[in-house]
C-alpha cells in the first residue's frame, strides 16, 4: 500500500459511523474512488472542514487497485466555491443531477477519464458562476457532453434512420400547411431524430427547427444564453440518459431539477419542442 495523491472533486459523503464517512471522489485516471475518512465528523482538521460536497482540489489516500474501499488521509480543495452552488436551487439541482449520472454509470477504479473529469468540473465552475438565465443551458450543456464522454452521444444533425440532413430537410419543408407533419421526431432509443419521412408513427416528441437548434447548441457545448422551453428539454434528456444508461429507476435528484425549473420559470415551453 502506498500513498498516492490525484486531483478529484467529491461527488458524494455518507455517515458510515458516528465519527466516519465513506466519500466517492471522481478523478482523472481512476474514476470514481470509494475512500473510507475515519473521525472526519468529529475533527476539525483543515482537511476535514474542506469536505464540502463538489469541493475540488487534491485527494491523498492509501491506495490499492484490488480495495473497493481506500483509505482517506487528505483533501486540499485548490479550486472554486461549492458554496456558490447553493445560491440558487437549480444550480445545486444540477450539479446533483451530473453526479448522479457519473455515479450510476458505475466506473470501476482503474477506469478513469481525464475528459470526464475535466468537463465534470469545468461544469462546476461554470454553475458556480453563472447568471441564473444561463444556468439551465450550462447543466443541460453539461449533461449532454457527459453522456458523449460515456459513449451515447445524440445524433440532432442527421436522421438516425435514412441519414439525411435535418438542415437540408427543414430547409425544402413547405412555407405554409404541412408543419406539424415535416417535424422530426427524436428517437430515443436509436439515439438522435428521425426526419419526418422516417418518423412514421413512432412515440418520440417531435421536435421542430428551433428545438433543434437549440438542442445542438447543447449538445456541441455552446449554450444559448437564454433557454426557453427548459423544463422540456430536461425531459428529453433525462429519458434519453435513463435508457441509455440502463436505468430501471429514475435519478433521484430528477425531481428537484424540475422543481427548479419551473420554479424559475416564466420560460415557455416552445410550440415546436414538446
């Protein structure tokens, strides 16, 4: 067993007895580590106070790959203010929201991702600072690039059946009658949007030219700075992250993100994206 420092940012802290508590830090090279932090909930070392959930900085522990559970010796956070995340509901909702997701994809040690981890907190800074109309275009930015990282990047550029461009297809839609019949219509188990010649009668939400653009604004990382229709562009994404993870239970943290949401919304929910 040797000693073994890495930056990694906490994802989550449970009470495993009264004076301890097993924390799961994501990190760059070994993804999600389980740490066991003996007395942390009775001391107030400077490490133990830095164990603020979202903290980033740098994690030592002992560490050996065939352990589930490794032993914590430190946390020096060297970046940001999770504090910042409680300024508003939805902030906080969706950082939850982007560990849960890390969290259930259920990484094994040894199976880190640097590109995860640097847009896992590069998110994170980004909530933290925020104005509050952009921070339901950051989360939802946020969370498509994270299911990208896991392999389940969507498709909002081309038809996932025949192939065409969308751009092409909307651009020969009829000017006047015929547009609720020329609108794609997402496929979420087939990962992107059908054209509206491929969408037949399938069940996926339709999704018209400005929810689209929308959508791949998001999910290209650059997020508008307003989002009208919020609320139900999370619902597409949660649906399309449940069966593409595997899920057979909601996210938990699901509901308060939409509590938020509509919380803060005078958005309206655009005709074409429901």
């Amino acid at each position: 067993m040797s000693a073994l420092t890495v930056p990694a940012v906490l994802l989550r802290a449970h009470p495993y007895s009264e004076s301890s508590r097993i924390l799961r830090f994501l990190t760059p090279e070994l993804g999600v580590v389980a740490v066991l932090a003996r007395g942390v909930r009775t001391r107030n070392s400077r490490g133990a106070s830095a164990l603020e959930t979202f903290a980033r900085g740098e994690l030592t522990m002992d560490f050996r790959l065939e352990r589930d559970l490794q032993h914590f010796r430190d946390f020096r956070p060297d970046a940001g203010d999770p504090r910042r995340l409680g300024r508003d509901l939805l902030p906080f909702a969706g950082a939850s929201y982007l560990a849960e997701m890390v969290l259930v994809h259920a990484m094994e040690e040894g199976e880190g991702s640097p590109e995860l981890f640097d847009h896992f907190t590069g998110a994170l800074a980004e909530l933290e600072t925020a104005s509050p109309e952009r921070v339901p275009g950051v989360f939802l930015s946020a969370a498509w690039g994270i299911l990208s990282d896991f392999g389940f990047p969507p498709d909002f550029r081309n038809c996932v059946v025949c192939g065409v461009s969308l751009d092409a297809a909307e651009g020969d839609a009829p000017a006047e009658g015929g547009q609720e019949h020329e609108l794609a219509r997402f496929d979420i188990e087939a990962g992107g949007l059908r054209c509206a010649g491929c969408g037949g009668a399938g069940t996926g939400p339709r999704i018209g030219p400005g929810a689209r653009a929308a959508l791949t604004a998001l999910a290209a990382g650059t997020p508008p700075d307003t989002l009208p229709g919020a609320a139900a562009h999370f619902g597409i994404l949660d649906r399309f992250a449940l069966v593409h993870l595997g899920l057979s239970r909601v996210f938990r943290s699901a509901d308060l993100v939409r509590t938020a949401l509509h919380r803060g919304s005078a958005r309206m929910v655009p005709q074409d994206s429901a």
